[in-house]
C-alpha cells in the first residue's frame, strides 16, 4: 500500500529556478539541531516574501552554502561545531556583502551581541521569541534596518545601574543641538542620509556631518548603540510593534 504523502517527515522546499525566486528574498538557515533546523525551514518557506535556498548544521557548512547559494537573509545560530557563529557571520559578510543576517540565539550576554554586530550580524533575536516577532525583525532587516529583539535588549540592560545611566545620557542629550536631535530621531527610525535630508532641506552629505558631530558628542561608534541611547532616554519608544 502506497504511504500517504503527508505522512513522512517534512521536508523543506528549497528553491529551484530564478523564476521561483522572483519577488522573494532568498533565505539560509544555519542551526545545528535538527529538530529546530526542520522546524524553522518549514515555517520560513510558509511565508509568501521568502525562500529557502539552504540549511546548514555548522560554521563551515553554512559558509559554504552560502558562497554557493547567495542568500539574501540569513537566520544563524551561534553555538554551532565546526567554528563559531561569530567567524561564520564576518566570513559569510566577507564573501557574500549583500547578505543579511538576524543571529537566531538563546545567548543574551552583552559580549554576545556586541560580538555579533562587530562580526558583521544586522540583527539579535532569541529564540524563545514569538514566531511573528522574528518575521518583523525579518522584514526591519530586509529594509537595510539594524534590529536587536526586545526580549534581547532587555536582558542584555538588565536592571541594576540603569538610572544613573540614563540620567547621563540624558545630560548628553541636552548638549546636542536641535538639528542633531532631529537627526538622531530620523536616523534610528531607519531612515537614510538621503530621506533625512530631503526631510530637512539638506543634502546627504550635511545629513553625515550633523551624524558624525552627534555620534562624536555621545560616544558612540556605531547605529546600534545610537538606537540603544534613543531607547534610554525616551526618543524611540520599544512596545510590540517597534524594534531596534
């Protein structure tokens, strides 16, 4: 007797064809355990805006997929053998530039995601996240945005010194100018030097140098933690449809 064909084990549907691949964003999934491996694939090839065009069980493997494959996204565990996530993220950044990729985790040290950004990684989630909460991230990153979970945030500032934290940050928010307050706003609503500027009457290149002095006045080195001040001090508001 023939068996019933939902009755085996799923199996995901990579892509085939630059015709299937119109319109979608082509997505690789690295994570070592099976289960989640299968789990996440299926989940992922549901949705209408992406396809699967690989998975990988390991560092080596996923970095090999990915020169072959060219993926648009990528979903990366960190724990993983065969190398670490964070030398899969900057040799997949190296090779692949246009990649995106959202580590997928259940780290949530302060290490951990400062190591993933300076890898190369454009966004932390953890994985005890909603499903529909990785899709926004997905879509944020997609948009050439820089997303850190709330759930990831929020245990990466835990609670202690939180307030003498933020009263200085607060102090460095007084001494930016309205112009650079202005474009701070814009700038963590993921918005780039070009629509800034049009927004402002000013060209892209103002728009950096109004960037540069902020950055320079707060100490900060990069859009991730200029996300993270916004937070801090109330300009970017975190709920359930806003992420950073």
């Amino acid at each position: 007797m023939p068996v019933p064909a939902d009755s085996g084990p799923w199996v995901p549907r990579f892509c085939e064809g630059a015709s299937k691949l119109d319109n979608k964003h082509r997505v690789l999934i690295v994570e070592d355990q099976h289960l989640l491996r299968v789990g996440l694939s299926h989940l992922v090839s549901e949705l209408a805006d992406y396809c699967i065009v690989g998975a990988a069980s390991g560092g080596v493997e996923a970095c090999h997929l990915a020169e072959k494959t060219r993926p648009d996204l990528v979903l990366m565990d960190l724990s993983m053998p065969g190398g670490s996530g964070f030398e899969a993220i900057a040799t997949i950044k190296r090779n692949v530039p246009h990649a995106r990729i959202i580590v997928l985790t259940v780290h949530h040290s302060e290490d951990d995601v400062n190591d993933a950004f300076a890898a190369g990684a454009d966004g932390y989630v953890l994985k005890d996240s909603p499903f529909a909460d990785l899709v926004r991230e997905m879509r944020f990153v997609m948009q050439g945005k820089c997303v850190v979970s709330l759930d990831a945030y929020r245990a990466r500032a835990g609670l202690h010194g939180v307030r003498d934290a933020n009263a200085h940050k607060a102090r460095l928010w007084s001494a930016l100018t309205n112009r650079e307050r202005t474009v701070l706003r814009l700038v963590v609503e993921g918005h780039t030097s070009r629509q800034v500027g049009e927004c402002l009457k000013v060209s892209p290149k103002t728009v950096d140098k109004h960037r540069a002095n902020l950055m320079r006045k707060l100490g900060i080195a990069n859009l991730t933690g200029l996300v993270h001040f916004a937070i801090d001090i109330g300009v970017l508001a975190l709920n359930d449809d806003d992420r950073v």
